[in-house]
C-alpha cells in the first residue's frame, strides 16, 4: 500500500518548488496521491506569494493525482495541519506529512511507506520519521524514541485518532505519573513548559500535543540511521530571522541499510539526544538561546 501524501504550504513559493522537485525524484512519486494544502493570508503582502504557490502546485507533474486544498483565511499553521491530516485520514488509513521547508530524499517515500506497511498493526509504533539528527557518532541502524516529531513523517489513522489536543489533559496526566523529566527527554528539553504554555494560550501547536500524547501512551517513533528529510527552515527567512546551524544535516539514503528496529525505545540512542540537546543550550532557562529558536517556534507555532 502507498500511503496519500499531504504537504502544507503557504507563502514560499520558492521553498514549495525546490520540496517538490526532489519529492518527485522519489520511486513512489508516480504511484502517490499528493494533497496540498494553502493556508489563507495574513496580510495583503501575503496574497502575490500565496499565488505563485498555487500556480506552483497548478504545475506540479509526477504524481497520481495532485489535490489542492486552499484556505480563504488564514487558519494558522497548527489548525490547517490538524483539519488537513483529518481530511486524507478521512479518506485513507494511513498518511504523510510534509511541510513547504522540508527537502526528501529519493528514498523517503520508499522508507515511511515500508514503514507504515511493517508496523501497520503494531500499536507500539507511534509513527515512522524522516529526519535524523546530527549526532555523534553517526548512526549505523534505524532506531526507536518514544513520543512523535514533525519534520517529514508518517502515521496511521488509530494512531492520530487516539491523540488528545487537550493539553490541561496531557499535562495532568504526565504530572500525576511524575513523569515531568522523563518527558522533558531526562531535563535536555523544556517540553512540560512548552504544555503549560498551551494552556496559558502563549503558543498554538498542535506538536506538543502529538508528541505528549504518544509519550504517555508508551509509544515510539521509527527514526532512520541516516537523514532522509533536509529541514530548510533555519535559513533566518522566517518570522525570527536567526539563521541555526543546529538541525543541519546531509540527505542520506534508506538504501544503505534497510534494517528495522524493535519498537522499543533505544536508550543509547536516548542519551545521544538528550547529550545532543544539553550542548547547545540549558532547559533551567526560560530564555532558551536563539541558536534553537527556529526550531523550537515550529514546534511550537508561537502566536506571532
């Protein structure tokens, strides 16, 4: 089975062409429904962009079929993406998710598909993920961490319909177990702040709510040895404008090694990231260093 793809855009129509080119690379390209989702403007200054993005979809060429799904106001980016997984989900068992400043590989579709067929029905699996961080040392086999992310990856609709948004619920629930370190990826991470700000209304993310809510269910995210997701975003273009080489990484290829994990969490692999996250800043800190910003304000999508 291959799994419908949707992809969320806005106002970067020159990242949007620069994601299709190479998603279309894919082996699976030919075979994949893409849906492609256009949030409304913000501003007046947003309308010429968010044309040239859909004139960009508008030629898109090798896939299935290509389905375009625009906005007439803004929804904001954790509001599209949520109504836009449930619509394919709607439509599908299972799906992909890919934002307009994420760079595939050629093997990426090949890799979440497998993936999405291999634990189809194991409930330990929270979903597969395309992007690697850069650790060190590099990695020589796919590994397992518990909870979700959101940069290039796949799910299957039990598991995004067994989710909560709530996040009073999920903070309740991860306070009652004590589970408040563990969660915050043993201290590296201020992910129990980043709740608490969700329900004091500072930030809108639905990623927060997706990663706690697969945390406390026990489950794990499948994460390749080798990146196979270049994440654009950090180039200072964005709202913040602080240019982060934190998340740079280099495409890799699911080709190399083809090795699946247990699904369960890896803990060598656990501290790699927890020691990954304490060098480049401190979580005791509530102003968290502008080298991570980029990457914590998509996490979280800051109200602006």
């Amino acid at each position: 089975m291959v799994s419908p793809i949707a992809l969320f855009a806005y106002n970067r129509p020159e990242k949007l062409r620069v994601l299709l080119e190479s998603l279309a690379k894919n082996d699976l390209s030919g075979v994949s429904d893409l849906y492609v989702f256009v949030d409304g403007p913000k501003t007046l200054s947003d309308v010429p962009l968010i044309q040239k993005v859909i004139e960009t979809i508008q030629n898109i060429d090798g896939f299935r079929s290509v389905n375009l799904q625009k906005n007439a106001v803004n929804f904001g980016l954790a509001k599209s993406i949520r109504n836009g997984i449930d619509f394919v989900l709607d439509l599908a068992p299972s799906i992909i998710v890919l934002e307009d400043d994420l760079i595939p590989s050629r093997s990426f579709l090949s890799y979440v598909n497998e993936g999405l067929n291999r634990f189809e029905n194991d409930s330990r699996v929270a979903s597969i993920q395309g992007y690697q961080y850069p650790i060190a040392p590099p990695l020589q086999n796919a590994v397992a961490l518990r909870g979700a992310d959101c940069w290039g990856w796949g799910t299957w609709k039990n598991r995004w319909q067994s989710s909560t948004f709530d996040a009073n619920v999920l903070y309740q629930q991860i306070s009652a177990r004590n589970l408040q370190y563990e969660f915050n990826l043993d201290g590296a991470m201020p992910y129990v702040r980043m709740l608490q700000d969700q329900i004091e209304g500072n930030i809108d993310s639905w990623a927060i709510c997706w990663h706690a809510s697969m945390f406390l269910k026990g489950s794990v995210s499948i994460y390749p040895a080798q990146s196979l997701i270049i994440n654009s975003g950090n180039d200072g273009e964005g709202t913040h404008g602080n240019r982060s080489k934190m998340f740079d990484t280099k495409l890799g290829s699911w080709d190399i090694n083809r090795t699946w994990p247990e699904p369960i969490e890896d803990i060598d692999y656990k501290n790699q990231m927890s020691n990954y996250y304490r060098s480049h800043f401190q979580t005791s800190k509530r102003n968290i260093p502008l080298v991570v910003k980029n990457y914590l304000m998509k996490f979280k999508n800051t109200k602006l």
